[in-house]
C-alpha cells in the first residue's frame, strides 16, 4: 500500500476510499482479498492490481488506524493512515416539530 484518499472520515464510516498500491486482485466484491481499516472490514466495490476502492467501516473510536490488505495466496500489505475524527461525525441534536400527524406531510 503506497496512499490512499481521502485519509480521514467520520467514526460512521460510509465514504469511499482509495487505496494505491501494487500486487492486488482485480475485480469486484473479490473474495480473495480483505481490506481491514482498524478492526473493521472494508466492503470492497472494485479493485485492480493497482488500485481498491472501498467503503470504510465505522468505527467505535476516533484516532489513526492501520489499513490492511491481505491477499487469499499469503500476501499482506499495511498502511498506517487513516484517521477516524470525531468532529466529522454527523450529530443531530434537535427536531422540530417533535410530532406529528400519523399521516405524514408535517
């Protein structure tokens, strides 16, 4: 693993990343390669032999997490870089009104 975009996301994970790097597996949702970020699972959509991209997990703290990818034949790669910030995490605080009509359109 060389770099990968972005490097930082919310701790409810969702966004696309870009991992660059070499002797990956092409294809889609590929079983024989996991992507990890920290503890959690990346849910690959596409990759080459260069290139994976992948919605990151979310996850239960904030801070840097190691990104890993691991090949089914043995081969293994990390990365140390993807940062996991609190302050890009969505919060809803307030909705008004609180209620509503069991029909809807308020």
């Amino acid at each position: 693993v060389d770099a990968m975009s972005p490097n930082t996301g919310s701790l409810g994970g969702g966004i696309e990343i870009l991992i660059n790097g070499t002797g990956f597996v092409a294809g889609t949702q590929n079983e024989t390669m996991t992507v990890y970020i920290g503890d959690g699972e990346c849910d690959v959509v596409e990759s080459t032999f260069s290139r994976i991209r992948c919605i990151a997990p979310s996850s239960g703290s904030t801070g840097l997490k190691d990104v890993r990818v691991k090949v089914q034949d043995g081969g293994r790669a990390s990365f140390s870089g993807f940062e996991y910030v609190d302050a890009l995490t969505p919060r809803l605080y307030d909705i008004t009104p609180e209620k509503g009509s069991a029909g809807g359109g308020t």
